[in-house]
C-alpha cells in the first residue's frame, strides 16, 4: 500500500510537473491560436557603393510652412528596379522597386522610388541620382524629425551607416525641443511589416527594423516584438526576420528596445507599434 502510495504521489507530481512546464513554454512562445512563429533570416548582401545624401532638410532648420520638400542624392543604388534576390519571392515585393523609406516624426515611413532629376552620368551607368519630393501630408507648425533609408523592393532596409539620414527641423517658426540628444543616444527605427507591402496569408511577413548608436545581445541591449499583444519574443541580433502563421484580417506589431534589465530604453522612437493588415 504505501509502494503504490510513493507510486501514485509521484506520478501526480510528474503530472503537475508536465503540466506546468507546458504552461511556461506555453507563455515563453506565445503562441496565439494562429500559431505565429519568427525565424531569423539572412540579410541582403549590401552593395559596397551605396550612399544617400539628404541636402534638405537638416541641420535645425526653420522651413517656411507646407508643403515641406525633401532633396537628396543616391548613389550606386537604382530606386525602381526590382532587387534580385530570392527574398523577392519569399515575402511581399512591390512592384514599386527598390525606394527610400522616409519617416517624419514616427508616423509610417512613406516611399520615394520615382524617376530622378539627374539618373544617369554620360556613360549610362546609375551613379548620382537627384531626388526632389513633398512630404505627402501637412506638417504642424514647430519641431519635427525625418529619418530616411535606403530599402529592397521587399521592404528590407539596408544597414550600413552611409545609406541612413537622420535629423530634425522646424516648420513655421522655431520651438524649443525637449530632448537635444535624441539622435546621439540608443534608438530604434520601425520598418517592416506595414501597410505598403502586400501582405498574404501563407506567405512569411518581413520583420525588419534600423538600430542606431546601439548593438544588441544577450546580456546587454535588445528589441522585444509583440504581436496582437500576445505573441512575444526578444531579439538579440539585429537581422531580418520571417514571421509565420498571420491569418487574414488586421494585426498589430510593436518593437520595443530595451535594456539590459528589459526596461524599456527612453527615447520617441523605441516603442512603436503599426497595425497592418494581412489579405
């Protein structure tokens, strides 16, 4: 009797255990009923000659009102061509091509991939392309900031420090600005997944995403993602990545950086979530 005591207490034991093991993985995954899954992916090899050149506006400048117009330069990088990776074919690709991601304040990022002043050099060759466009929406009058980026036709930023712009300037008059070092100290720049690329159910959804003055690991800086305000995980390498199992209908995506105590890191920019729409 007390043999099959012993027995039966320790398989309720073994049974609690089993049980609250599945709870914790349970929790640590997340997993919706979705079943959403992230997989790191390798990022896009980087051409060598890519560089972006914002000429205006920068530098704390008072513009007169809106619209608000934004010249810069690319070089050895052509906006509108298709990217030719197998990626294109993995996750949503826009028939828009490769474009500059440009983000005022922390709103979406809007695309510029249209044909340029000056495209070609007298060879013929993609080498200093001029860029002039508006900012599609009217700005309120006082402090504003814009972040610019280089981007696949994928919606996958680039990396390298030369085909990345940010700064801060004024429309209508000047205003005093809380925070001076708000481009000096660790942030984050959302990117991908949004609205501008054509999500669809059964194919992996691109999760990209800029770090600036920041490198993350495991014990130190990282970028925590949710998902529908369920699904969790935290990153700790700065790379593309696929997520799996987004069902049709509309879902939210935030990007946390956090520390290494996984508090939340001050700053505008380090907590941001977009609501997108799976078709």
């Amino acid at each position: 009797m007390k043999l099959f005591y012993i027995a039966f207490l320790s398989a309720a034991l073994f049974s609690s255990s089993l049980h609250a093991e599945r709870g914790e993985l349970a929790a640590a995954s997340s997993t919706t009923k979705e079943n959403i899954r992230l997989r790191s992916v390798k990022a896009t090899p980087e051409p060598g000659t890519a560089i972006l050149v914002v000429q205006v506006p920068k530098d704390g400048r008072v513009l007169k009102g809106n619209p608000v117009w934004v010249q810069a330069r690319v070089d050895g990088y052509a906006l509108g061509s298709d990217s030719q990776f197998d990626r294109a074919d993995e996750v949503a690709n826009s028939k828009n091509g490769q474009s500059l991601h440009v983000i005022i304040d922390n709103e979406p990022y809007f695309e510029v991939y249209g044909s340029a002043i000056d495209p070609f050099n007298e060879q013929g060759w993609y080498y200093d392309q001029f860029f002039k466009f508006e900012v599609p929406f009217k700005l309120k009058k006082g402090f504003h900031t814009i972040r610019i980026f280089l981007a696949r036709s994928f919606g996958e930023s680039l990396k390298g420090d030369k085909i990345y712009f940010a700064s801060y300037f004024f429309v209508g008059e000047r205003t005093e600005i809380s925070d001076m070092e708000i481009f000096t100290e660790p942030y984050l720049t959302y990117n991908e997944p949004s609205n501008l690329s054509r999500l669809e159910e059964g194919k992996p959804v691109l999760l990209d995403f800029y770090l600036s003055n920041v490198e993350l690991s495991s014990d130190g800086y990282k970028v925590r993602m949710t998902i529908d305000g369920k699904y969790k995980r935290v990153l700790t390498n700065w790379q593309p990545y696929y997520i799996y199992g987004m069902t049709k209908g509309k879902h939210t995506v935030r990007l946390e950086l956090i520390d290494s105590n996984n508090k939340l890191v001050p700053g505008p920019f380090n907590d941001t979530t977009r609501t997108i729409k799976v078709r």
